[in-house]
C-alpha cells in the first residue's frame, strides 16, 4: 500500500469499542487491547510443541510512554517498558505463552506468592518437561505443585527460604568451589561456593546424586544444567534486539518477535532449507518480505515514480 494509505489506517484503526472502553479498563488496564493480544497469544501454544526444557523468566519491552502499568527496572538494559512473563523453549526461544503484567489492582494489598502463580499459570498444559526459573521464581512449594502435573523444575533460591537446612547457607568455614548438597524425597538442595564469601544456592527435582563436573571450577551438574537453560528468554531478547536488517532498515519490536517466530516454524516444517547458511534467518527474512510486497506491487496501477523505488522493483 502507499505511504498516505498506511497513514490513514495507523490512525484510524481501532481493536475494541470505545464506547463501552471506560467501564471494561476499571476492571482491566488492557481493555484497549485485551482481544487482540489474546488472539494472538492463544496461537502460539498451538503451532509448536515445547522440547523436554523450557525457561520462565520476565521479559521488558521497551517503552517510555503514558501508560499505568509502565515498570521501572534498573537492572534492565531499557529500564522502562511493559512486563511481560514469557515460557520459551530452550532450543528455539520461541514464546510459547506470553502474559503482560499490568499491576496489582486498585487498592489491594501486594500480592503473595506472585513468582508460584506465575510459574503454575505459565506452564498449564505441559507435562515431562524441566522448567527453568530464577530465585524470584523457586520455592519448594512450587515444585511440589509443579511435581503433581509430572514437571520439573531447576532454579535459584533466595537464602530467607524457611525450606533451606542451615548448613547450606553457612559460608565461613568453606573452601571455595567446594558444593554441599541436601536430599529431600524428591527434591535436591545445592550450595556451591565459586568464591570465598559468596554462596550459590539451586533447588532441583530433576537432579538425585551430587554429581560433579569434571572442569577447573568442579561446578555440580546442577548448575551446568541450569546455565545452559536459563538464558532463553534473554535470548529471545537478543534475537529481536539484533533482528537482520532488510532493505527498509531495522524492524519494529514487535513485527521481529513476529518474524522470529515465523523463521522458527518454518524452519521445524523444512529443517533441511538452507542449512548450511550461516545466516538463514536473513535469508528467510528476505524471501518473506519479498513475497509480502510482490503481489501489491504487480496490482498497482502506477509503476513507483522515486529512484530508490524503481531499483527495489
């Protein structure tokens, strides 16, 4: 479509009826767009199966405008930006459910035990799969729960945890890269220290020995298992922050979280396309603009008048 044509529609287009908006966004911060965003995300659990490890983790859109459940993270390259808690696969990162996080209501308390809720919200549906999750996440009642639906879970733990044995958050007395472990029925308590001072604790019911790596740093297997899972909502980050530019130049947020899903369902239909390109993700990303724009352009009355134009045609 025309430059003029795309104007129009952005801002005339409209997802909900802004007569009945006021009484429906008094209940629901996201009533402006409440039915879109769930017509998109009841599709992604449908068009691919999770593998055997998926991570739970919070994702920041970045985004500084008006809007009342804006969250401010400092630990966040963007700081500002909307909050969204994402499941994705290990392998591929794709965000296999998506929640946006609008805030504790109008004047209720703060809520307890969020990180469970989320967890158990997050991975309904699935079964044999390990989850992956940070302290803000892991608690031993959650993997409880989580072992009732035949799933597993491996993550950090914060040290207030009334669950943890004593000696596991006694630092003084031990040598560095030394690792101490506790066993529960179905659960595994780790405490590894990398350095003199600082102590790394894990819980797991996927792990039931206190195996080892056999590197320098004799990290238990615990953590090595953890390391290689838990950066896959991070990843999902990078993906779309690093998106391969086309000929119109770097891609909005979120037409890349679009494509990157595209280019990861595509490539499990067709593994063999392309495969020893290093950079298939571009090549995908080529061939879907160009089939995109081929079609309109064949249809319009006028050949493209500018120079830049003309050559893309």
């Amino acid at each position: 479509m025309t430059y003029t044509k795309f104007r129009l529609m952005n801002t005339t287009l409209r997802f909900d009826d802004k007569l009945m908006r006021p009484s429906r966004h008094r209940e629901d911060k996201l009533a402006p767009i409440r039915s879109l965003w769930e017509k998109w995300t009841h599709r992604l659990p449908m068009l691919c199966n999770p593998g055997e490890d998926v991570c739970v983790d919070e994702q920041l859109v970045p985004f500084r405008g008006r809007c009342k459940f804006r969250q401010y993270i400092p630990s966040k390259p963007a700081k500002y930006g909307l909050k969204i808690w994402v499941t994705a696969d290990v392998e591929t990162s794709y965000a296999w459910r998506c929640q946006i996080y609008t805030g504790k209501a109008a004047g209720s308390a703060a809520e307890v035990g969020q990180g469970k809720r989320v967890v158990l919200e997050m991975t309904e549906g699935l079964q044999g799969i390990t989850v992956t999750c940070d302290h803000f996440f892991t608690s031993y009642a959650l993997v409880q729960e989580l072992l009732k639906r035949k799933v597993a879970l491996v993550g950090t733990i914060r040290r207030n945890k009334p669950e943890l044995p004593s000696k596991l958050l006694q630092v003084r007395q031990r040598a560095a890269l030394s690792s101490l472990f506790g066993f529960t029925k179905n659960t595994t308590a780790m405490s590894y220290i990398p350095k003199r001072g600082r102590n790394v604790l894990l819980l797991s019911s996927k792990h039931r020995d206190p195996a080892v790596t056999e590197e320098e740093k004799r990290k238990p297997v615990i953590i090595a298992d953890y390391n290689h899972c838990k950066g896959a909502v991070d990843n999902l980050d990078k993906l779309q922050e690093d998106d391969p530019s086309v000929a119109t130049g770097p891609l909005p947020q979120h037409d890349r979280c679009l494509c990157l899903h595209a280019f990861v369902l595509f490539t499990a239909v067709d593994p063999s396309w392309k495969q020893a390109k290093s950079f298939r993700r571009r090549l995908f990303l080529e061939e879907l603009g160009r089939s995109l724009v081929s079609a309109k352009i064949m249809r319009r009355k006028h050949p493209p008048r500018t120079p830049a134009a003309v050559t893309i045609v």
